[in-house]
C-alpha cells in the first residue's frame, strides 16, 4: 500500500516502562497522509537537516521535528493510529495465525529486554531514574558517538574489543575544547548517558574548607555576640560562594586537561588567602578578604566569557552570568571605601545578588518565552537563550552531600577534648557523648530518612522544588555549624556537677567557662532551630515514595520537626540550665525526632521485633544434572527434596526458620 507508514533508521522494541530510552531511535517515518518525516536527535541536527534535506529531495514532502517534540509525538501517534487499524483487519480475516504470531513476537521482546539489561546499554541513566526519579524530558546525548544513536551507546549485543583498546590509551592534553556536559533547550534536558564523578581535585578543594569551617565556627564560639554573628554570616557565605562557583564550573563544562587543573589551583589559592583574613575582616583585613574573594569572582566570569565564545549555543547565557558577577563586584569594591557599619548598606546588596542573582535569568527567559509572540524584540532576545547549561544531578548531590558531611564531621570533631583526671567518666564525657548522639542523629535524619525512599528528587521535581532544595542547604548548613561550635564551648563549662576545669588539660582549661554566656545559650539553640526547620524544606522539597501500611507519612512527621525547632529557638529564655541540661534537652528532642521518623517509615503490617511469617534461607545441594534434566524433559515440578533422598551428597535443609 502506497500510504502504509514505513519506519527506517534502527530496531525499535516496544517497552512500556521508561527503559524505552534505550536502543537505536526510528530516523525516517512515514506519515499515513505520504508525507516523510525525519528526526533529528539534536537541536543542531536539527537545523541542519532544515538546509540541507531541499537540495538533496527537492521534490520530496518532508517535515524535521526534534525528537522526543510535541511534534515528533504527535506524529508517531498518527502512525501507531493507523498500524493499529491494521492490525485488527489483519485479525479479523487471520485470527489463527495472528495469535500464533503475538505469541512469538511477545517472547522476542522479552528476550530482547533481557540482553539489553545484560549489557552496559542504558545503564547510567536506568541508575539516575531510579535514584533521583524518572523524567520524559530527558534525553542522552553522547558526544563522541555518531547522530543516529541519541544514546551514545553500543548497540544490543555489540561486544568491545579490550585487546585492542589496550593498544589506544589517552595521552594528557594541556588544553582540550570544553564540552557542555548536559544543557535545556525547548523544554528537553540533554545530557550525557554516563555517571559525572566527582573528580580528584574536588576532594582536594573540600580539604580547604576543612579548616575554613573550622576557623569561621570557633570565631564565631568566640565571640558570642551580635558582632560575631554578623561577621560569621558574612564570611561563611562568601566561602560558601566561592566553593558553588568552583562546584558549577565543574559541573557545567568537560574539560579535563592541564589547564583546567591550573585555573582550580589559581582558585585555590584565592580561597587560601580569603581563609588567612577572615577573623580580623570588620577591624583590620576587609580590604584583603574582599580582594581575594572579588579574584575569584572576576576570575569567574572571565571563563564564562571565555566560555561563551569557544561554545556559541551557550554564549547568551554565559554573558549575563558574567553581568551577574560584574554588578556585586561594584558593590564589593565601593564597601572598601567606607568603615563599618556603613559598609553594611552595600554588603548585604552585594550578598543578595551574588546568591540569587542567576535566578533573575531563569525569570527572564520564562519571561522572554511567554511574552515572544507579542514582541518581536523579545522574541528575537530569546533566540540567545534557547541553551542553557544544566547542572548534573549526581554531581551536585555527591558534592553537597560531601559539604555536608564535613559539617557533621567539623560538629563531631569540635568535641574533642584530652583528659588529665584518673577517672575520666564525669559531666565533660558525659556532655560530649550527647553531643557525639545528637550529630549522629542529625546525619541519620540526613542522609537515611530524607534522602531515603526518593521517588523524585528536588532537582528533577520542577524548577520551583529545584531553588528549594539549592537555597534551604545554605541556612541548613550554617545554622548546624554554629550550633556545633557552640556545642564545643558547652562540653567545656565547668557549671554544672561533677565538671572540674582541673581535670583537663592547660589547653582546654583556658578554654572552660564556670558561667555560661546568653549568647552562647542563643547561638547553639537557634542554630539547631535554624538547621531542623531548614531541613524539614529539604524534605519537603522531594516526593517520597509511599506505601500502603505506612505508620505516619511525611506530612505528619515534618510538622513534629517544625514544631521542635520552635522549641529550640526558645529554650535559651529559660536562663536557669546548666550546659549539661541544656544539651541534654535538646539531644533527647533531636533523638525524638529521628524515633517518631523510624516510626512513621515502618510498615503497620510487619511486627515491629519479629517476623510475621517464617523467613526462608536458601543453600546449595549437590543434586546431579541428569536427575533434574529428566524431571523437566517430562514437564515435572522439580522438588529439590524428593531428588536429594535419591541422589548421594550432602543433605541440605529447606526447614522454615525464625
């Protein structure tokens, strides 16, 4: 039949589930009207397809759509309109053989599935669905593969040659073209079917900070006033900018030569002197602490300049990024200028825009898209941002994930004291093993309930869940910095029973306090407040998965947290508790939280200390080939403890145990 759509360009095996991403994408369709269709896997196939197809068919009817577009869809549900007609004519007039014929091909689908899962195919982004959650808009792109696989990948049962790649190593390059790792373009995300790693050089960076954490929290338990707050705000969040800039250079760009090495030590070494001037930055060193912070945030977006010419489909975007950096900048250098506290009136304008100025461009081109066809000017604007890089998810994860965890480990650390006392056991051990519980709880609650049983991660959800996620880390992780330093001065008083200043040693006598001061009380409990609520947000950002028996869901437990950290803020204003009361206090709410979160992820239908059926074991038996070949050549059940009575060997138990 003229009119029956033919389909060329690969092997296609219907999957219902979202595994279907994988194997070799359909490249020519034909439309039941006669007209051909072509698909383009990227947007700059795309383009040139739209030239180059008129001069090689001038007398061909043919449209270009994107695939995976509202068009390409639309299109192949035409298609699959029509073949479905077909087959239930076929049906009607041939209903023997066509049965016979499903049978067949059904089972051809499953074997195929099953030698797509035993090869590397798909694999990568399977892992990312599963992890962080399954997206449609999502699309893989290889960069070293050819332009009909989308995937990049080996196709089903292709086998690699590792003789011959032993012969072809890479050789160390200084510098490389940068490759954009993964980037929005109309609505689709297109990014690179392998796993980014975390590399080498960033763990060397977290390191550094290490010792920044360290310096900006005691400094802070130092001075446990206005002040020192004010200035802990300040400069943790200038770190804190300045190890994001470093994180979305990484993750945006594949590089990976020399030169990219040079400019991360260049970083390095901005951030190392940005660390040596940090105590003293409101009395002596502002002007050193803004000019080391202001080299790396110039140095900043002279790459994203550079960047915008060597990859054109970025350049808009990597412009207006470089803007975003330029216009603090003039804050920060006019806050040079003037004494504290009038510096003030530009620092915190410089902050706000340093944090949260590339969302304005997010807000444009939302903006630019919706009000285009109304405005020429616009619409022409908004061709410029039709790319936008997009930060990997894994990568983003693994590295907040690992900021975090220094954190906890600072928070950890800070406990640490040395005890000069025949019998240590006393009110400081006892101080610092509630505090050791409370931060064991806090990564619990982090990293085993919230980021537990994930059904869409934030950064996957939408855009709005996205900012939540991003925005809630920096309150999160400052609060809990700031109540473990002030934990660390807590586990040091001597104002309570049983805690001498004289049992330990000079060090940490100096640092014993007989009294403790209101701002040290406020510090640690509004820090713990500040980083629970900031937390529930990170949880509340996510969709979790859910399941029929649970005991409490998370709309019930995050209000509990809420309602903690209230509690928190306001236990200071019970002047009369020791340090040992009052971390008690808060160590036995922090431990509520976590057992009510326990709680409410079991299942109401399992016994809670036993099983509710007898659990199973499984063992090997030596049972003879021949045996169970003859029970299924005459289609027999094969009873494993009927064929070990016949046969000699070891006797293996199958008995139900609890």
């Amino acid at each position: 039949m003229a009119n029956t759509p033919t389909l060329t360009g690969g092997q296609h095996t219907p999957a219902p589930r979202h595994q279907s991403h994988h194997g070799r994408r359909l490249r020519k369709l034909l439309h039941p009207s006669g007209r051909r269709i072509h698909i383009a896997a990227t947007p700059e196939e795309h383009l040139k397809l739209i030239r180059t197809l008129p001069k090689i068919e001038p007398d061909e009817k043919f449209d270009v759509y994107i695939h995976g577009s509202a068009e390409h869809l639309n299109a192949v549900r035409d298609i699959h309109a029509h073949h479905e007609q077909r087959r239930s004519h076929l049906r009607s007039q041939h209903a023997d053989i066509y049965e016979e014929f499903e049978h067949v091909k059904t089972e051809l689908d499953v074997i195929a599935d099953e030698l797509h899962q035993l090869t590397e195919h798909g694999v990568s982004l399977d892992a990312s669905f599963s992890k962080f959650g399954y997206d449609a808009r999502i699309r893989t792109r290889d960069p070293d593969s050819s332009a009909d696989s989308l995937s990049g990948s080996a196709s089903v049962g292709e086998s690699r040659d590792w003789d011959a790649e032993l012969r072809h190593g890479q050789a160390q390059r200084f510098w490389r073209k940068p490759v954009v790792r993964q980037y929005f373009h109309k609505g689709l995300l297109w990014r690179a079917s392998q796993v980014e790693e975390v590399a080498s050089f960033e763990l060397f960076v977290d390191l550094l900070y290490v010792g920044i954490i360290a310096i900006i929290g005691d400094a802070a338990a130092e001075d446990a006033t206005g002040f020192g707050l004010l200035r802990f705000a300040v400069t943790f969040i200038l770190g804190w900018k300045m190890w994001s800039d470093l994180t979305l250079m990484i993750s945006w760009f594949e590089i990976d030569d020399i030169f990219q090495r040079i400019c991360v030590l260049f970083l390095m070494i901005c951030l190392f002197g940005y660390t040596l001037n940090i105590v003293k930055a409101f009395e002596s060193t502002w002007i050193q602490l803004v000019a080391f912070y202001l080299a790396e945030r110039l140095f900043t977006a002279i790459y994203f300049v550079w960047m915008g010419f060597i990859i054109p489909m970025v350049r808009g975007y990597m412009f207006v990024n470089a803007a975003f950096i330029v216009v603090p900048a003039a804050l920060w250098i006019a806050s040079v200028q003037l004494e504290y506290p009038a510096r003030l009136a530009l620092v915190w304008p410089a902050i706000v825009l340093d944090l949260y100025g590339t969302m304005g461009i997010i807000i444009l081109k939302r903006y630019f898209e919706r009000d285009s066809p109304k405005h020429p000017f616009l619409g022409k604007l908004a061709q410029h941002f039709d790319f936008l890089p997009a930060t990997n998810i894994e990568h983003k994860t693994q590295r907040t994930s690992a900021f975090v965890t220094l954190v906890f480990g600072y928070s950890v650390v800070a406990l640490l004291f040395q005890n000069r006392a025949s019998y240590g056991i006393n009110a400081f051990f006892g101080k610092a093993v509630l505090g050791l519980i409370q931060a064991f709880s806090f990564n619990w609650l982090y990293f085993e309930i919230d980021a537990w049983n994930l059904h869409t991660h934030a950064i996957r959800r939408h855009i709005l869940s996205s900012l939540v996620w991003l925005s809630a880390h920096l309150p999160f992780i400052m609060g809990y910095v700031l109540a473990g330093a002030s934990l660390s001065r807590l586990v040091l008083a001597s104002d309570c029973y049983d805690a001498h200043a004289e049992d330990l040693t000079e060090t940490y006598v100096e640092r014993s306090e007989h009294e403790l001061s209101p701002g040290l009380r406020w510090f640690y409990c509004c820090g713990l407040g500040v980083a629970l609520i900031s937390m529930s947000l990170i949880s509340l950002s996510h969709v979790h998965k859910e399941f029929d028996g649970q005991r409490l869901g998370k709309r019930y437990r995050l209000p509990l947290r809420i309602a903690i950290a209230i509690i928190f803020i306001c236990i200071p204003l019970a002047e009369g508790l020791s340090s040992l009361q009052l971390i008690a206090t808060t160590t036995g709410l922090v431990v509520l939280v976590l057992v009510v979160d326990l709680y409410g992820s079991t299942d109401k239908n399992d016994p809670f200390w036993k099983c509710k059926s007898g659990c199973s074991y499984s063992a090997e038996c030596p049972v003879t080939r021949k045996a169970i070949v003859e029970a299924l050549k005459k289609g027999e059940k094969v009873e494993i403890s009927e064929l070990r009575g016949k046969e000699p060997g070891e006797k293996g138990l199958y008995e139900q145990m609890c």
